[in-house]
C-alpha cells in the first residue's frame, strides 16, 4: 500500500495572491518561505501555508535547507516578469570573477584563476544567489 496520496493539480482559478507571487519567486530561481514573505509582505506562516498546499498539489518542491523549486505552474502561458536586479547582480557578479581571472592570469597564478573560474561558473549557473 503506497503511501502518496494522489492529488490532482491546481489550475490558476485554484490559487490566491500569494500562491502568485510564490509561483512568481520561483520562476526566477530556488528560495525560501522567508524570502518571499519579506520581499511581499506576507506572514512567513502563511507563505509556508501556501508552500505546503501547493507541494501537496505537485507544483513545486522542497529541496532541502528550507529552499523550493518550481516543478510546474497551474496558471495557464505564464510569463512572469523577469526580476531585473537579480539579473543586473548576477551580470555585476560574472564581470567581477572575469576581472579576477583575467588579473590572475596576467599574473600567472593560475590556482587563483581556476577559483575565479569556478565561481564565475557559478554565478552564471544561479548557484551563487541561493546560498
């Protein structure tokens, strides 16, 4: 006997406005409960809330350390806005590390330029921004 209780999924006549505007999060990248009731305004309660009730529904996923990830949103051609200074810091982040390795290399410490490298990669992966 499974223990997974079939849910069927949402559609966007399902959700609130907070359920937007965690969809809405997620479709920039990984965060946190925490995150989006501060950046929204809401009660870190009841974006839990909402996190957990649009788990159960298989539309997004916990991943560990408090951080979800978006698995699918109900609303139908959802085209959220791209959140321009995440964009603008991750450009600001990636120029600096190629900075670091183009100095590295100038000064032939290659150990140094292989860091720099490795945390442009990050950067541009989004890894850096969730940490």
């Amino acid at each position: 006997m499974s223990s997974v209780i079939d849910i069927m999924p949402l559609d966007g006549e399902d959700l609130n406005p907070t359920d937007g505007a965690i969809l809405d999060e997620l479709h920039n990248g990984r965060c946190t409960p925490t995150f989006i009731a501060d950046k929204h305004g809401y009660s870190s309660g009841n974006v839990r809330n909402r996190m957990t009730y649009l788990a159960s529904h298989g539309h997004i996923e916990g991943i560990g350390g408090g951080l979800y990830k978006l698995v699918n949103d109900p609303r139908e051609n959802v085209e959220p806005e791209p959140d321009i200074n995440a964009l603008q810091e991750r450009i600001n982040e990636t120029q600096s590390e190629l900075e670091n390795i183009e100095a590295a290399f100038e000064h032939g410490d290659q150990e140094t330029a292989q860091k720099a490298l490795k945390r442009a990669r990050e950067v541009l992966s989004g890894s850096s921004l969730e940490e």
